[in-house]
C-alpha cells in the first residue's frame, strides 16, 4: 500500500514509517523539521543523538533496500500538500504533522494561536486536498485520549448512546480538553467528522494515550535509525521524563497528588495500532474513532514502577510532589474503553520489568547529554504568558524587532491584516 | 457600563450598539469593515443603503447627544486588541466581530481556512487579551444553535446531564454543526470554556438563532442610521431573502422539503438578549450559555407566511423547492430549549403580520437595488470547490498573480511556512 507518514521525522512519525516501510508498504515521509526547530527555540535536545532525515533514509535504504521517499514542506502550505498527494498517490495517509505539547501550547498567546492555527489548518488543508485529489484515500489522524478530559462517567470510542427526556440517540461523545493543545486536537476531530459527512471521506481518529519508549525492531538495527527520547517538561512524556530524572538521580516530578489517571501504550503498540487502522480502512463517509492506548496507570503508579526498576539497577530513586502547574483533577474516576483495537487484532506490549529496565539504561548511557535545568516545569496552566527556558534571548530578540521576531517560529503564526491602534471617532 | 462591540458596524452590532447607547451604557464599536469588504468580493450588497461609519457615528450624536466612540482595527491583531482594552477599558465586550456566513465558509479551501482562522484567532486573542489587562471584564460571546444540529434529543442550553452505566455527569452538550463557519464556532465555545476554568474568566455565550427583520427604534430615528439587510445567497438570512423574493416577483426558494427547523428571533430581541447578559453577567470562572430565539419555524413555514402576507400587500407570491445545497436533514425532530434568557426577563417580538408587512414594504421601497442573479444558491456544500457570482474576475486575477491575490481577503488567511514543492530523496 502507498501510505504517506505527515510528521514522518517526529517520534511516533519516525517509528511508524520505519514499522510499516518493514511490512513492504510504500512509505513517504512529508515534514518540515519544526519540530527540531522548537528544541532549538527551547535550548532542549532529545536525549538519543538523532541524524538528519537524509541520512536516516539513506542507511535505512542500505541496511534494508527499503526506499522510503520524502516530500520537504509545511502542511499548512495547500500547494504543498496537494503537490504531494498529486505526485505520490497515497492510498492511506497517516497524519502525526502536529504540534503535540500541551504545555508549548500554554506557554503565551502566540504559542497558543500558533498551535491552533497550525493544526487546524493543516488537518483542513488535508481534508480538502484528499477530497479534490485523492477521494478514495484513507485518512488515519492522532488525535488524543486527552479530547475527553475527565469525566465522571465512562469514556467510549468516539460516540456515545444518550437517552434524554423519553428519545434517544448517538451523539459525539461530548469532549473536555484541557490545554490549548488537547483544543485545537477537538476542533480538528469536528473538521473531519463533518468532511466524512458532507464529502464522503473515510477517516479513522486514533486518540491516543500517553507513549513511553524509543526502542522498536526498526530503529534498534542502527544507531543511524535511534529514535527522540524527549525528557524537557514541554516535550517529554512523563515515563520517558522519568526514566532520565532516575537517571541522575533528580527526584521524580509527580505533579500534584499524582492521583491523574491516564492511558498508556508502548510504542512498539503505537506503530502496530496504526498498521492495523491501514489494513481495516473506514468505509466511505465514515468518521470511525479508536481508543488507542492499552493500561490505565496513574502518574504516582508511574513513579513509583520507576522507582522500583530504578533500585534493580542500583539507582537510588527518590519522588517528589509539585504543585500541580497544570488545572486538572488530582484525583478522579476513570474509566477509558479501549477495545476496537484489540478485537482488530492488538496484542499489547504491557508495561514491563524489562522494559523500564531497557529505558533507564538508554537514560544512563546518554546522561552527558542531559540538561537537567530542563525538566522542573515552567509553564503554569494559570498564567497566560510564561517564560521558556530561553526567554532572556527572546526577550532581547523582541526588544529589537517587534512583529515576528525572537519568537523561533520560521514564520509569524498568523497574518494579521491592517490595522490602526488609534482611536478614530473617540 | 462601559461596553466595547466587537463587529460593531454589521448587522446585529450596528443595532447592538445603538440599542445599549440608547440605553446610557458608554459604547464603543471595533470594527475593520471587512464586512463591507465581503460584499465587493461576491459582487453583492445590501438591499438597504448603509453609510459609512464615521457618518452613521456623527448623525447619531446630533440626534441623540451620545457619543460613540471607535477603534478601527482587526481582532485578530492582537497588539490592537490590547491596545484598545488597555485604552477604553471595557466592563464587558460583546463579540459579533466573526466571519458569520456558512455558505461563505463552503466556497472552497481557502474560504473555510480563511473562516476558521479569523474566528478562533479573533476569539482566541480576545480571551488573552481579557485575561491580561481585564480579568474581570465580562466578555458575551455570539455563537449560534447551529453548533448544536439536529440532533434527535431535545437540545438543552449548553449542558447535559448523562447517565451512563450507573454514573452521572453534567457534560457539554454534544455539537453537531453544519458547516466550517458553525464548525468555528463549535471551536471558539471549546476555548472560552476552557479559558473560564483556567483563568477564572467570566463568559456568556449566545447561541443565536437566524435573525430576521432590520428595524430597531434606533435606526429608524434617520436614514443615516439605517441597518443592513442582506438577501443575497451568501449572507441573506432566510425570512429576509424570502422578503427581497417576493418583492421582485421571484418565487421562494425553499431548499429541499422545507421541513429544516430552526430557531427564530427578531433583531429587537437580539439587542434586549445582549443587554439582559450585559445586565447580567455570568460568575467569576462561569462559562454560560444561553439559547437565543423566540420561536421555531420550518423553512416552508416562513415561506407560508411571506406568501400570505405578500398577498394582503397585492404580491403575488409562488413558493419553489430547489435541490438543497445543503448536506441536512430535510425533515427531522427539533426540540430546543430556550428558556433562560425569559427567564431574565425577554418579552419576545413573535413574528407578525405586521412585522411581515414591513419588511415587504422596505424590500419594495428599495427594489431598483436588488440583484436577482445574487438569490439563486451557488455554493453547494457536496462540492470543495464553488464558483463565487464574481468567479469570473477572481479566475483573471489569480492567474495573474497566484499567492494571496485575486481572493479578496485583503491579507492571506494564514501564512504558509517556507516549503518545497520538490520531492527530495526520492
């Protein structure tokens, strides 16, 4: 199958096309590299040493004889995005191409505007394009278990039977998200459910739970291939986050009572989720959703399994309690359903000694690389304009421009049209 | 109450603005007058000769001695937003100031990307700046009841309660919406509700149902005061459209069956429900959301009743069913609530015979400006890609130039990242 992997560079991106290009699938990765460009705007790096695209390509070219074409550009540039689909033909498109930190999102208005704009308009400019050109195509969109929030209720794959006032229907399950990133993953779920309805497109929306590891079959086979392993408090996902804190030997950062439950997967799970949305297509006009995660942990769960591998390989791992920056419940129910990709064929990589092991050792090995200034977290949920790590730059950058610079975005996330700060008939 | 109307110089915000001025609340209008923009873009008008600004401001100061004062910019600049709370320091913002056409949101990709960046960035913008330099401002937001569809439950104001498997939750009301404007505004209800439990805002939100009529008292003081009053396809609500209609001797036309139900209000109830939430502001934290309408009419229903009374005033008046161009329900269940605002105090205007007749009247007073060739529906919501009435000209200008000319819009809806249209290692 011809698949197209947007956002092919990034972390699940690049272990998605790799995993599939393996299966004989035709694979081409589309990015930009923003997302090695927001480390540069942060002062963070991932913790694994990762090479240019070009150079990932090429040695996964002569260790496989797998080719894997690229297309260089920015979804949110509809000429771009067409120009691909025109040239490359994708039966299936696997789109990661977003801004995926809730806490980047937090960080001020722009980085907020930016974040929305960003993904909204790129999953737009997608649904028109596979529309004009590609009609038949399968479009197969991450979206997030955080669409739901945390209500008191049972959560459902997408939809849900409600019985009000003696009638009955099946409504869009109602989403709470809780960061401007969580928002703009809604809107885009909204954008694509009506573009199935109005145009027939058949899309499946993967709300996925947290993913921890780096290592899959694929990038293992060279250090040229290695994967992100983001541990800053704005990229990095909190098992990974921890495994380097345990490393050397920073408390653990459970964020409040650690009472917030959430939903968890493997990464090697990731990859073999989105294989098996590719294999079983939704059907023409549509909007199909999955659960994708498989274990419920809460963030103190995490710590502590952290903790305990942590002592196996003589590290003294101690847990300390933040005060939550972000709003949310410390403590809540939860009850998430997560079968559809299970009956689908799913056999999950549960959590594991092994694998904890295997992280906290990739964590040790690359500890000259750690910036351990990057992890305590900054971003407060309650303010609207916080500091980033490198904000004494950019605050001289903007002190000397103005309009669109030192922000570290290669383009203002927005166009403002003209406009006059005077009052006229006052 | 020093009150700031964001879209001030449309059709409910120029009546908005009058009203609450009438009223002894210190007003002042923000507005770019892309509005007027709109029109010279689709070739249109409104049947009523609206002034300028500046003029409708001077007129209604000799008449009334209240001053209006204006800040003339765009909200989804935000440097000029803040500038203009910092400057006027408002107790509450009314924000019509949105890109409100559905049809115009369904032209083509650039039309829907255009909408959906100017409203949720304008929204957006708008919560930081209130956030930053007016934490208590109450800002009363104008959505619409067509973020809720046609669902087959009756449609309660904002929230609902559901129990599901032995568990009870108050959620959002599940959205439905209908096209990529409604789909905006689904995405600025998202945001503003989380803004209000993380910042502590305080929001109103009006889910507004079609408006009819354009006489207030307070435009009716003087020509120069006069109200918008749009009958073309693209931004003609319906019952206005049906007025121009019979007119002119055009027949009705109803789209499909005619049995799409809607909520309905007068423009005199759109201003009382406006200073009713000014006059009663939501908490600290709150997000509120009241259904704005008085009554619920089919499409045919309001054609029966334009019939009837062109026939008491000597039109003779033929109803016509075209293909809908709409992806709706033609005939299905419609129960919404809309009881809080009466609760407040609302004592509706229903649609009357003489409010029918007088809208006849002016469609005829003005009938050398009607364009018939702007009633017929263009845009069809199956298509991706619609001819605008001025299609002609925008072809010629975009060949000519390609990037953001021949649109329209006077600055790019977005702004596209540096990208290459070459595959690179393929």
């Amino acid at each position: 199958m011809k698949i197209a992997v947007l956002g092919g560079d990034g972390y699940c991106g690049w272990a998605t096309a790799l995993y599939l290009s393996k299966q004989g699938h035709e694979i081409s990765i589309i990015d930009n590299f923003v997302r090695r460009q927001w480390d540069h705007e942060l002062g963070a790096q991932t913790l694994t040493p990762i090479r240019p695209l070009s150079d990932r390509l090429r040695v996964w070219h002569q260790l496989t004889g797998y080719n894997i074409s690229s297309y260089i550009g920015d979804v949110t540039d509809y000429e771009f995005l067409v120009g691909m689909i025109q040239d490359f033909e994708p039966e299936a498109i696997i789109h990661f191409a977003e801004q995926r930190s809730a806490p980047y999102s937090m960080i001020d208005q722009r980085h907020a505007v930016f974040t929305q704009v960003n993904n909204v308009v790129g999953t737009l400019n997608l649904l028109f394009a596979v529309r004009e050109h590609a009609p038949q195509c399968h479009l197969i969109k991450l979206g997030t278990m955080g669409e739901y929030g945390t209500p008191n209720i049972d959560i459902e794959e997408g939809y849900i039977t409600i019985e009000h006032n003696g009638r009955k229907d099946v409504m869009p399950y109602p989403k709470q998200p809780g960061s401007f990133y969580h928002l703009s993953k809604v809107h885009d779920s909204h954008n694509i459910m009506f573009a199935c309805k109005v145009w027939g497109l058949s899309a499946t929306d993967l709300n996925q739970g947290v993913v921890y590891g780096t290592v899959t079959d694929e990038v293992e086979m060279d250090e040229a291939l290695i994967n992100r392993f983001d541990y800053d408090e704005i990229f990095g996902t909190v098992l990974n986050r921890f495994c380097v804190e345990a490393a050397i030997g920073h408390p653990l950062t459970v964020y409040g009572k650690g009472g917030q439950q959430r939903g968890f997967l493997d990464i090697r799970d990731t990859v073999r989720c989105v294989e098996i949305a590719c294999n079983h297509p939704a059907k023409a006009g549509e909007f199909r959703v999955f659960n994708q995660f498989t274990e419920r942990f809460s963030i103190l769960d995490i710590a502590n399994h952290v903790q305990a591998a942590g002592k196996k390989i003589g590290l003294d791992v101690e847990i300390t309690h933040l005060p939550d920056p972000r709003v949310e419940a410390e403590e809540h129910y939860y009850n998430a359903k997560h079968s559809k990709l299970i009956d689908l064929g799913l056999q999950p990589h549960y959590l594991s000694e092994n694998l904890l092991d295997s992280l906290l050792k990739i964590a040790v090995r690359y500890q000259d690389r750690i910036d351990s200034s990057l992890i305590m977290p900054r971003v407060n949920w309650r303010k609207s304009r916080n500091e980033k790590p490198q904000q004494g730059a950019v605050r001289a950058a903007v002190a000397g421009n103005g309009k669109n610079g030192g922000n570290g975005h290669h383009a203002a996330p927005l166009a403002p049209v003209a406009s006059a700060k005077t009052p006229r008939a006052k």
